[in-house]
C-alpha cells in the first residue's frame, strides 16, 4: 500500500516516524517472500497512539512486522502498510535479576548480553532469529526453553484501547506458540527475571543448543522456521517425513531434505506456491494420521 497523501506523511514524520516508501517485504523476511509497501519505523513509543490514530482516521490499513522470521507475506502490492520499531541503543538494561529490554532488540543478542551478566535460563532461544517482540507474540521456545516463564511485565500499545499500558507477567497467558496478547496489540519492552547462573556454564547451555540445530536444520537455506505447531503428542515434522515428502515442491517451495516441518525457499518462491505446498503437505496428513495440521508461521491474509 503506498500513502500518497503528502500531509499524512508530513504528520508522520513530524512524530519521529521514518517514511520508507514501496519497500521489498521480500527483503525484510527471512524466507524472501513478499511484494511491496510503504514501511514506516517508529523511533519513539509514545509517538504509536497518535500515529495509528493517523492511520485509522486516514482509513490506512497497517500491519506490524518484527524480524520477519516467521511470517509469510503475500505477493505483489500489499493492502497495508508496514510498522516496524526502530532499534534503541542501549536496548538491554540491568537491575539486579531483573532485565529490562526493548522489544525491537534482537533475541539472540540479548540472551548472549544476558549470558554476560551471569544470567541465564534462556539457552534455548539461543538460535531464535527474530526481534524480542516476536519473541513475545509468538511464546518463543525450544530446547525446554520458552521466553513467557520469564515475563514479569510487558509495556504494549493496546488495540483497543489506543493507550500504552503495563501488563503484569500474570495478566498474559503464554502457551505452546500462542500467546493471550490481541491481533492489534503491539509490545513495546518487557521486564524478564532471569536466574543467576556462571557465564561459562551458559555457554556451554549454549553451545550444546547451537549444536542441536545446526545437526537438524536447514539453517543456510531460506524459512521461517517450523511451518506447523506439533499437534499435542505428535511431531508434525515427523508425520511429514513419514509420508516421504522431504524435498516435495510446488515451484519453488520445497520440504527441507534435512527437517520435514521446515519449508524453504529455493530460489523464487511465491507466496502462492508457498500457500500451495502448505495446504498440500496439511491434505496429506490429514488423510493419512486423521490430524488436522494448524499453521506454526503467521500468514498475513489478503481481507
Ligand atoms: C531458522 C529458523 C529457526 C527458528 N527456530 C525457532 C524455534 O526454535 N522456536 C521458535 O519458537 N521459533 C523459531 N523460529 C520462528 C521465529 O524465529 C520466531 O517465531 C520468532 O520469535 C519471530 O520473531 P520475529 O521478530 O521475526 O517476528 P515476525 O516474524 O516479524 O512476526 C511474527 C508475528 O509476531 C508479530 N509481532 C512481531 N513483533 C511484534 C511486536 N513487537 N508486537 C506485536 N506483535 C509483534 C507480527 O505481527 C507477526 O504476526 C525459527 C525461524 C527460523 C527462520
């Protein structure tokens, strides 16, 4: 979506709001799928109240975009634009067992910052590409690690509130990839509380995880990770490895040869050949295991 009202950009960047217009989304997702749009990076939270309401009074649609590691856009022009927060510097600050970090601040880099405070627990998030705030959105997890056992508040611009409010650790649910936070709320920072642990011995956490995936996944090719949630007591990866379909393409969307639940792009893929191979792979696991596979990675639907 471009916006070509020269006020409203106007307005925009008078709250500190960077205008980047008709921006390759393919190029900001670590898949490499998306068409165009104008991108607007927010560089100070409390601008957010005044410019979705911009936004909503314009009647521009928007849609919020962290790292991109685990969404599929669609292609061509997009029907919104896209809101980004800008990184802060510093964006992880100390108290105590307490952290407090940005929510545009990168979650790897973050738990290695941590790791050299002598904070630990966070070990498993070590591979995680992505923003802390995606982290969030998502209840990011693996290895028995998920970054919601650690939340203890979380500053968001609240939807339907058009306010930026604290959350308490105990007012969010954080599940198996699915978290209580609405579609329209956007997290800003959070407050994690972290065990005291020897940098050392987080390294060594570290190390063992970093190993782990490098010997499962197919981490030089194009995804969004894991493309399905495991369903309860299964292995989606499993059940798609099980029906031979490692390597199966639609264009150039294929089941990684090394991890059955990673979809990569291999060259050009489209959203559509994506969406494609997906509703392929989620028909044969359904006829064969009776299970009904629900999506892992976030498709941004055209309304
Ligand atoms: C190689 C690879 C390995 C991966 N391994 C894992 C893994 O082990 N475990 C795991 O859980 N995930 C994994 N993922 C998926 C992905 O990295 C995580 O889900 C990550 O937390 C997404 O963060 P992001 O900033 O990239 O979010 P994005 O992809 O940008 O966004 C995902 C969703 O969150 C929303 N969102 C993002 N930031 C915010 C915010 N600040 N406020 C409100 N909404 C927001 C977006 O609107 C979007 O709907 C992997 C991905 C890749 C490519």
């Amino acid at each position: 979506m471009h916006i070509s009202d020269s006020n409203l950009v106007a307005a925009m960047t008078a709250l500190g709001v960077e205008v980047r217009p008709g921006v390759s989304l393919a190029k900001e997702t670590s898949l490499g799928i998306g068409g165009t749009s104008d991108f607007l990076v927010i560089h100070r939270h409390d601008a957010l109240p005044e410019l979705v309401g911009l936004l909503r009074g314009a009647r521009v649609p928007y849609r919020f975009l962290g790292g991109g590691t685990n969404v599929l856009l669609p292609d061509g022009e997009l029907p919104w634009v896209v809101l980004q927060l800008a990184r802060q510097d510093p964006d992880v600050r100390f108290d105590g067992n307490y952290v407090d970090v940005d929510c545009a601040a990168d979650l790897g880099r973050m738990v290695t910052t941590c790791a050299k405070h002598d904070l630990g627990g966070m070990e498993g998030l070590i591979g995680v590409p992505g923003t802390v705030g995606g982290a969030l959105r998502m209840n990011a997890g693996a290895y028995g690690t998920q970054i919601g056992t650690h939340v203890r508040e979380v500053k968001v611009y609240r939807g339907a509130t058009g306010q930026i409010e604290i959350l308490r650790g105990a007012q969010i649910n954080f599940e198996y990839r699915h978290t209580s936070f609405a579609p329209d709320d956007i997290m800003l920072a959070v407050r994690l509380e972290l065990p005291s642990k020897p940098y050392r011995e987080i390294l060594d956490g570290i190390r063992i995880c970093n190993e782990k995936r490098r010997a499962s996944q197919p981490l030089n090719q194009r995804s969004a990770g894991c493309i399905f949630k495991n369903p309860p007591g299964g292995s989606a990866g499993r059940m798609i490895d099980e029906l031979g379909l490692k390597g199966y393409s639609v264009g150039d969307a294929r089941v990684s040869d090394r991890h059955a639940n990673f979809f990569v792009n291999a060259g050009n893929a489209t959203a559509k050949d994506m969406l494609s191979l997906i509703e392929y792979v989620r028909g044969r696991v359904r006829e064969r295991y009776g299970v009904e596979l629900e999506e892992e990675v976030i498709v941004w639907k055209e309304p």
